[in-house]
C-alpha cells in the first residue's frame, strides 16, 4: 500500500482539491483508495459525500489516528491511502508526513503562498521525509512561456530543497466544479484539458511514491 500526504501550512492552496483528484483519478483506474481527511472542516468527506457514482472510501480522521488508521488500511487490502490535511495545524501535519512515501505539498505562486511553502518545506526536510512541490492555480501559459508570476515562484520554490513536479495544475473552473460535485476533471469533462494535465500529475506523483516506497522496503530488508 502507498501513502501519499496532501499539505501545505497556508489555507485554501488546493490540498482538497489536488486529494479529491489524485483518489478518484486511482479508484477509476481501478486501485482499492481510501481517503482519510483529517481537516476538522471535513471538506473532502463532503464533496465525497455529494458523489452520484461509487468512489473512494472516505474516512473522517486527525492526526494522532493517522497510525492506527493507516495499518487498519493495510489490512483491509487498501492499495492507495491519500491523506488530506488542515491548514496550520501541525499535530495533524507531522503525523501525515512523517506515515507518507510521499508528501505533496500544494503551492500557489503567490506570494503569502510562497512565504507560507518554506515553512511547509522545513518541516519535510526536519522530518527526513520524502517530498514534493505542486504548483497549483497556475496562470496559462503566456504565448507558450509561463508568466512571470510562475518563473519567479519556481525560482523561489528551487531553494527550499525539494523536487519540483515538473508538470503543473493550473487555475481552471473544471477543478472547482469538480469539487462542487464530488467528480474526477475526467468525470466532468472527459478527454479535455484538466483531464490530461491531472492524469500526468498523479502519474508523476505515483511513480515517485512508487520509488520511495520500493526505496523504504529496502532499508527495512
Ligand atoms: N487548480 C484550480 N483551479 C481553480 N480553482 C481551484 C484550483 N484548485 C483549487 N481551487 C479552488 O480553490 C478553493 C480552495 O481549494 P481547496 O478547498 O482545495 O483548498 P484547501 O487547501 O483544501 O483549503 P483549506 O486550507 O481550507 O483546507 C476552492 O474553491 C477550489 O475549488
Ligand atoms: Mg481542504
């Protein structure tokens, strides 16, 4: 089983959104996915909840239970636990991370986000975890080169220390819709522009993990 962590220190950068996808995007591709929402807010379970079709199994949690939830998952024969976490709150942020193959830390390039992203990033790098930056809201591309706004972030963002999805989501109504509805961008318009750009984004992010989990299994052996 993979366990992928959803974070960020600042609120509303798209870690429900980028953990809604990511577990529908498995589940459709046939994996057994749990999602386990630790935001007391609840915001994944709700749009889980408004869903018309089966999907991902959603599970209310925190931190501290993250541990038990997670070899509870293992047991059921859960292939992919996604976990998707509060603003702020690092009782929740550090059990998520330190229990992750991969944490996914969602940014927006902006500037309060960035700020906001080097305290993300320490506690990947304090905690010797495994990390990963994901740019998200990004503005289309600019007669094919990324605004200024995105080289500035990037450039940013290549100080803190960790990998850098090369693939980003951008700022697209189909991801809030999405949301609102409790689908997939490839449920919601099928073969369009956020469908491809996510099915790369959760390969990326699943091979990594892959890697790292392989990685892990060899340091026990
Ligand atoms: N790529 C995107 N394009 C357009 N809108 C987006 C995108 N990602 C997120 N949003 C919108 O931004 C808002 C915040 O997203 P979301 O709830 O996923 O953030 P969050 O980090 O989970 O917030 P919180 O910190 O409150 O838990 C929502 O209205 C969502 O629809
Ligand atoms: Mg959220």
């Amino acid at each position: 089983m993979k366990t992928i962590s959803v974070i960020s220190r600042k609120g509303g950068t798209g870690k429900t959104t980028i953990s809604m996808q990511l577990a529908i995007h498995h589940y459709l591709a046939g994996k057994v996915v749990m999602l386990a929402d630790t935001d007391p807010q609840l915001s994944s379970i709700e749009s889980l909840k408004i869903r018309p079709t089966e999907g991902p199994q959603g599970v209310a949690s925190t931190g501290p239970k993250i541990f038990t939830l997670q070899t509870n998952a293992r047991r059921a024969g859960v292939d992919l636990l996604v976990i998707d976490t509060p603003p702020g709150r690092e009782d929740d942020i550090l059990p998520a991370i330190s229990l992750s193959d991969l944490a996914v830390m969602v940014v927006r390039p902006t500037f309060l986000d960035l700020k906001a992203g080097a305290l993300t990033a320490r506690m990947i790098v304090q905690l010797q975890r495994p990390g990963l930056i994901l740019l998200n809201q990004t503005p289309a591309c600019l007669d094919g080169a990324e605004q200024l706004q995105v080289q500035n972030a990037l450039e940013a963002l290549a100080l803190l220390g960790l990998p850098i999805a090369p693939v980003y989501v951008r700022a697209r109504v189909e991801y809030q819709d999405a949301l609102a509805t409790g689908v997939s961008v490839a449920e919601l318009a099928p073969g369009g522009a956020a469908a491809a750009e996510l099915a790369t984004v959760a390969d990326h992010i699943d091979k990594l993990a892959t890697q790292l989990s392989r990685k892990s299994l060899r340091s026990f052996g």
